[in-house]
C-alpha cells in the first residue's frame, strides 16, 4: 500500500514531466527555434542537456549511488540552461535553474547542499547578466532560487522525519511485544516451577505408595481383583505423572503433544482399560499448528478416559482422517451398556470427567479454533468427533 506521502510525490512527479514537456515544446519554437545550425544547433544542444539531465536524475531517484552521478547531472542542467539563456534571455530556460535548486534541496545533504545552491546562484547571475537582463530581474530570479531550495529542503527533511517517527514506533511496537512476550514466559515458568513441585511430587508419591501397597497387597495373600485394582491405579499414577510432566515442558517452551502421540496413546489405553482399540489414520497427513495438533490429542484422551470411566465397552475405535478442507477426530465405543446414561444427563456425565475438562473443555478447545465437536449416543454406544479447519 501507498502511504499519503508517497503518493502525493508521485503526483508531483508526474506533474514535473508535463512541466518538462511543455517547457522543451515552448523552447524549441521560440526565437530562435531549434535547428541544425547557428544558434538554432546551440538551441538544440541546450535541449539535449536538459532532457539527458532530467533523464538520469530521474533514473537515479530511487537508487543507491553516489553523490558524485547526480552532481554530474545537476551541472549538466545548469550548463545547458546558461546556453539556453545565452541564446534565449527570454526565454522560459530559466526554469532549469529553478529544476537545478530543487534538486539540489531535495537530494543533497548537509553543507553540500548549500554549496550547490551557491554555484547555481552564481552561474544564474552570469547567465542573466550576459543576457541583458536588468539588476532587478537578476535580484527577484536569485530569491526565488534561494526560496526554492529552502522550500524543497525543508519538505525532504519533513518527509525524512516522518520516516523517522516510523521506524521509532515500529521499534516501539517490537519493544512492547518483546515485553510482553518474556512477561507471559516468565509467567509460564513460575507456573511450570508450581506445577513441578507440588503435582509432579504429589503424583510420585502417590505412585511410589500405590506400588508399594500393590507389593504389600499381594505378600499379604490379597483378593486378585484388589491387586488388580491397586496395579490400574498404579498405571493411571503414572500416566498422570507422565501427563505432568509433559504439561511443565509445554509451558517451559517445549513440543506440545499431538496427533504422533495418538498411537501411543492408544496401546496405554489398551494395557490400562484392558480394552480393545483400533487406530485409524485416514488422507495425506500434513503438519498441524502447535494448537490444533494439542486441541486433536486432550480430545481423544478425554473421549477414552470418558470410555473407562462411563461405559462397558466392547470395542473402541479411533480415526484421524486429513482432509482439504479441515481434520477430524472420531471416537466411538461399542458397548454392550452404558453407565448412568439414563439416571444423568449426558452432557453432565462427561461435564464431570476428567478433572473438570470433559466434553465443556472439549468443546471450548474446539471453538477457539474455528471448529466444531459433536458428541451424541449411537445404537451401541457413543460417538465423539473434533473437526479442524485446514
């Protein structure tokens, strides 16, 4: 997009060419006209210098080069606008001069431009004085080149202030990002550090004292469906242990699980459930943003911690599918009856999974995301689907 300040230079450039239009038209048909001899060569010669001048200087506006090219340039017009006026002292030449101390406000800097100014003025003042031209006359031209330049140079200092603003309120705008950004770390390493030291501790403890009554259990001559009791609640210590872990290294900056982990997720949920669950991956797989690949995987671990939880299963199943237009998520159990489903509501009955997560979470993970989850009772058992915009 074109800024205001830019476009408005455009304009005056676009105008500058039809000014130099008109100009060389009105010179080449004055007295004397442009020719192939006598002052008519000479008239054609300051014509030349002119549009070469105004050529290259256009040519080098947008370019990195060196001052020396475009004080070449400048000289070139001043010269062919002094034979111009040597041939036509009335005529409209002296505009070049003009052209000459708006360049040289515009593009010289510092002292060099007040140097340029000096020679044009002088070589203005030669110019007019051989052409007959009266002190008056010579005096008003000399001020408006004077005027000309100042006004030319304090528009490229404006516009380079301008510039200047900018770039500071871009520095700024990085400055306060980067503030904000190592505030949320900062945040999400204390947050990481409590996490560490009071659940990753609780959660240890509790599985090194499930292990140990699983043992005590067992030497005691304990009833094989207690020690197996003791040996899933050993396993479910663990996977949440396991679980924290992974949440401290999310907020400490870590990979966030996702859909690779499903697999794995899958055969824990096997050995846990003592269930059988078929995994599925479906279309061409593709890379996933951090939170739709982190939305797909706490789906699914809720869908089958509801499973273990809330029904008698005889089956699961879970399909990935990677589709154009978005990716989905289906869990669905086959169960031969469903627990509590007709004393409570159902959406009540996952509301209450999962630490509070449940299908509530699952849902607002999904909305944040552009997506949508449904989950609904099937013939046989229950069905829960995430599906992700692409």
């Amino acid at each position: 997009m074109v800024n205001d300040g830019e476009g408005t230079f455009r304009s005056i450039r676009l105008a500058g060419f039809v000014v130099l239009a008109l100009l060389g038209a009105v010179i080449a048909t004055g007295n004397p006209s442009a020719g192939l001899r006598g002052k008519g060569l000479g008239i054609t010669l300051g014509l030349a210098g002119y549009g070469v001048s105004f050529a290259v200087g256009f040519a080098l506006r947008r370019r990195e080069t060196a001052a020396t090219p475009r004080a070449v340039m400048l000289g070139v017009l001043v010269i062919s606008t002094g034979v111009l006026l040597g041939f036509q002292p009335n005529g409209a030449a002296i505009a070049g001069l003009y052209a000459a101390a708006g360049a040289a406000g515009v593009r010289a800097r510092g002292r060099a431009g007040f140097v340029l100014l000096a020679l044009i003025v002088a070589a203005g003042a030669v110019a007019l004085g051989l052409g007959g031209h009266g002190a008056v006359d010579v005096i008003a031209d000399e001020v408006g080149l004077v005027m000309v330049f100042l006004v030319t140079r304090l528009a490229r200092e404006a516009r380079d202030g301008r510039e200047r603003a900018e770039r500071l309120l871009a520095e700024l705008e990085d400055s306060r990002d980067a503030f904000v950004q190592a505030a949320a770390v900062g945040e999400r390493g204390r947050i990481a550090r409590e996490l560490h030291d009071v659940l990753a501790h609780s959660l240890s403890a509790l599985a090194v004292q499930l292990e140990g009554t699983r043992l005590l259990a067992r030497t005691r001559g304990a009833d094989d469906e207690v020690v197996a009791a003791i040996e899933r609640a050993h396993h479910l210590a663990g996977s949440g242990l396991e679980e924290a872990r992974r949440a401290i290294g999310a907020l400490r900056g870590d990979d966030l699980p996702g859909p690779d982990l499903l697999g794995a997720l899958v055969l824990s949920f096997e050995e846990q459930a003592g269930i059988t669950c078929a995994f599925e991956v479906g279309g061409t797989v593709r890379t996933l943003p951090s939170d739709a690949r982190l939305a797909l995987y706490r789906t699914a671990q809720e869908a089958l911690t509801n499973v273990r939880k809330h029904a008698d299963p005889e089956r699961v199943e879970l399909r990935l599918r990677y589709a154009p237009d978005g990716t989905s998520l289906v869990v669905e159990d086959h169960a031969a009856a469903r627990v509590g489903a007709g004393a409570r509501g159902l959406d009540t009955d996952l509301g209450e999974a999962g630490g509070g997560y449940g299908l509530s979470g699952m849902r607002e993970r999904a909305e944040l995301l552009d997506g949508r989850l449904t989950a609904a009772p099937t013939a046989d058992g229950f069905r829960v689907e995430l599906w992700l915009p692409a």
